[in-house]
C-alpha cells in the first residue's frame, strides 16, 4: 500500500510541473516600450496607452506602431499607425491591428499585407497565428509568388508548408495557363494545385480552355487531370472554298474564306501531357465535334503539336470509333485523323474499316465500302480520294445527269475510289476484281436489301450545342 502512493505521489509531482510548465507559457505577457504611457482604468481593468516609437515584444514576435492600448489583464493590445508585425523573416503590415498574447496571433480588418521572402499576401481583413504559422486572409484575397498570382474571397496559407487553401471566385495565373474554380489547394514549392468544382483551365499557348469540376495540375511534370464531366474546346483559324455566287447562278469560281474551327470534346476522364509531345488525352465516352466531322468513341489521343488525332478502343465492351464527316460515316477498330493548317488533310481507318455516304437527294441510298485498311485524302473542298486495302467489297449507285441509274456491287483485294464535288466519280479495283450491275428496276424501293456486311447507320452523332449545353446553357 504505501509503495503504491508513493507512486501516486511521484506521479502528481510531474503532472504540477507539466501544468505549471504549460500554464507560463500559454501566460506569457506582452511587453511594450515607447516615449510616452498614460494608464487609466475601464470597467476595473488596467488598460495603458503607449505613444511614439512603439514596440511591442512576446518571445520572438516583434511589433512596432505609432499608438498602442494595452489590456494588461487580457494579455492584449490594439495597435493604431504603420504597424509592423514580425517574427523571423515573415513582416504583416496594417495601419490598424489588434494582438492577442495568449493565442499569439495577430488581426487586421483594414487591409492587411503579409511578406515571408517567399510568397506576398494581401487582402482586406487578416489574422497570423504565429505558433501555427498560418495565415487566414478574407475579401479580395491576393497571393502573389515567383511563379504565380492567386486571387480568391478566401485563403488559408500555412507558411512552413508552403501550402494555400482558396475558396470562393479562385483565380491562378501561373506561365501561360490560368486556372478558375470555387475552391483550389495549392503547394507553392511544387507549383501542384489541386481544384474543384467549377473549374476551368484557360492554356494561352494553344488557345484552348478546359472545364470540369475536378482539376490536378503538376506544373513540374506539364500534366493536367480533368475528371467530373471534363469539357475541352480549342478554337482554331483555317481557310474553307466557298463558291462564289453570280447574278446567272452558281459559277464554278471558287474563292479562300477564313474561318473559326473550335474543337469541342467531352469524355468522363481527361488529361494533357504539355511536354514537347504536347498530347491530349481523352477517356470513356468520348464525343468529338469540329466543324463538319464528329466523332464518338472508348478513346482519344490529340497530339497537338503534330496535327494528328487518333481514336481507337480500349475497353473490350466498348463499339468501335465511329466518324461523321459531311454526309459520311466511318468505323473502325482505330482511326487517325491527320490535320495540316488546323484542316483535315488525310483520314486512316485500321482494321474492320467501313465507310457509308449518304446522298444528299436520295435519303435512302448509302454508298459502302468495307476492307481491311483505309485511307481518305481531303482537299479544300471535301473528300478527294479513298484507298482500300485488303478484302475489298463495295456498293456504289449510279446516277445520270442527278437521276438515278442502277447500282454496282465489287470486289477486290484493293481499290482506289476518286470523288468530284462530293460524289464518286472514278472507281478501280485492283487484284482479282468482280463487279456486278443492278438496274434501277431492281434497286428503286429495295435499297436494303442491298447492303454489305457491317453496315450500321449510327444515330447519335455528336453535335455542338447539346456537347455545350450544361456549361454555356444552349
């Protein structure tokens, strides 16, 4: 029994000098110095106002000011003049300010400017806890380092950890990308800045902007994470031939127009790799739209600085590619789209290709073509030419002086079709060919039944404003 109190004993004797320990510190007084003191008491607490060449000292905290009130008994003091606040290397300036001993921290709600060597802080109301080192800064919050400006309603800065928390109207200019968002997590060392919920990235170097409502960007690594319904648009210059129109009718006088392409995609998962591959990815569910070609697809790779897109399937359940240009619909297993001035210059289509063009008049009747590879060359004006490689089997009508006449159906190893004015006006069949004549008696009415294995008309292209609708309402 008494071993056991004098245990109990020993033991309360460390827990006195643990609170004693404690209760010092967290009682550290303030102390103030200056030219002139006057003491009186309000509502029995000594309260004392120090005048000219103030300053105010608690441990390694240092302010100085023209005026201060100091609460004795509050441990406290109200600070009027060209304060300056210090510890270390961080100085918070305010021309009015308020110091509490006991939580060691300091508050303005007058315009505060914090300053650590690294970052520069300023906003219209802000509170230093000095134990912690961190800041919480409120209203017109701006952050400014070596590499980037932060602009928010709200902002928690935790100095050693160079890390910022920003909340409401987030805005960062960082090189050339500019991010916005309602809240953003920032490291400044690493430059990471993590952002949710109403975000957009606007990249000045390929004029594109990138929305979502989650946002990972490593600036050290040039990469950028979208995820949360990602939306990516890049407007583009090119020039289109337009016909030029006369008084008699349409002349066959053509002439260079400039015109605005912008680039919409939207997928579930999104990243950018701007390395010196500069490469967009795109992820599940991807939908394509650019001027006159569309695209729906498992999966996107937009080299930018090459000019070139492919699109292929990753995802066993997913269909094929399927692509929409002009009145033209083709699949695939892959496609790579290669674009020269920001205009479609070629198009190759890999294994399962098959390509349906609908004529402009007869709604009905699809030209097919189906093999094992192919490859569409565009000009100014549309389609110019198509190579099939491997298996080649097609279906093409025929029409005299724009009435219809018939249809043949070939075959071959490989062939070459030539288009004018958007229709097939040369066809030739390389290695063992066989072509087949249908009269129109036979064809009129019974399109159908003269279709090629893989034909599918797909119904759900992509258009513009429904990719738009949930960011720009229309």
């Amino acid at each position: 029994m008494f071993v056991y109190m004098k245990v109990n004993k020993s033991l309360l004797i460390i827990l006195l000098f643990a609170f004693i320990n404690t209760f010092a510190q967290q009682q550290e007084y303030i102390t103030i110095t200056g030219k002139k003191f006057v003491n009186t008491e309000v509502n029995s607490e000594m309260v004392r106002d120090v005048y000219d060449d103030v300053v105010l000292t608690q441990g390694n905290v240092r302010i100085t000011c023209n005026h201060a009130t100091q609460y004795i008994t509050r441990n406290e003091a109200e600070l009027d003049g060209n304060v300056i606040v210090t510890q270390d290397t961080l100085v918070i300036t305010t021309s009015h300010g308020y110091y509490y001993g006991d939580e060691r921290k300091a508050q303005s709600n007058v315009g505060v400017t914090l300053y650590d060597k690294k970052v520069t802080l300023t906003a219209d109301t802000g509170v230093y806890f000095f134990d912690l080192d961190k800041a919480i800064f409120r209203n017109r919050v701006k952050l400014v380092d070596t590499s980037s400006t932060l602009n928010s309603n709200l902002l928690i800065y935790y100095k050693q950890l160079g890390k910022s928390i920003s909340i409401g109207n987030v805005k960062i200019v960082e090189s050339n990308n500019v991010i916005y968002s309602d809240t953003l997590v920032h490291f400044r060392d690493s430059r990471i800045s993590i952002a949710d919920s109403h975000v957009k990235i606007i990249s000045e170097s390929n004029n594109s902007i990138i929305y979502g409502n989650h946002l990972e960007d490593y600036p050290d690594i040039f990469y950028t994470l979208v995820t949360k319904n990602p939306l990516f648009i890049q407007i583009d210059s090119s020039y289109v031939v337009k016909r030029d129109t006369v008084a008699a009718g349409v002349s066959n006088d053509t002439s260079k127009v400039l015109q605005i392409d912008t680039l919409v995609i939207r997928s579930l998962r999104m990243e950018a790799f701007r390395d010196t591959l500069n490469i967009f990815k795109a992820e599940d569910s991807v939908r394509i739209v650019r001027g006159n070609f569309s695209s729906k697809n498992d999966f996107t790779l937009y080299f930018r600085g090459k000019g070139k897109i492919i699109t292929y399937k990753i995802n066993p359940q997913a269909g094929q590619p399927v692509i929409w240009y002009d009145n033209s619909q083709l699949t695939g297993d892959s496609v790579a789209i290669f674009l020269v001035n920001n205009k479609i210059d070629k198009l190759e289509v890999y294994n399962n290709a098959f390509i349906l063009s609908q004529n402009e008049k007869y709604k009905v009747r699809y030209d097919q073509i189906s093999g094992s590879k192919l490859i569409i060359r565009f000009d100014d004006i549309g389609i110019h030419e198509t190579e099939v490689f491997g298996g080649v089997h097609s279906i093409y009508y025929l029409y005299d002086n724009n009435e219809p006449n018939g249809m043949t159906k070939s075959s071959s190893e490989n062939a070459k079709i030539f288009f004018l004015n958007k229709r097939v006006d040369e066809v030739k069949l390389y290695s063992s060919p066989i072509s087949e004549f249908y009269p129109e008696n036979k064809v009129a009415g019974n399109e159908l039944a003269y279709t090629l294995p893989g034909y599918v008309i797909y119904n759900n292209r992509p258009v513009k404003n429904l990719l738009l609708q949930n960011y720009f309402g229309k």
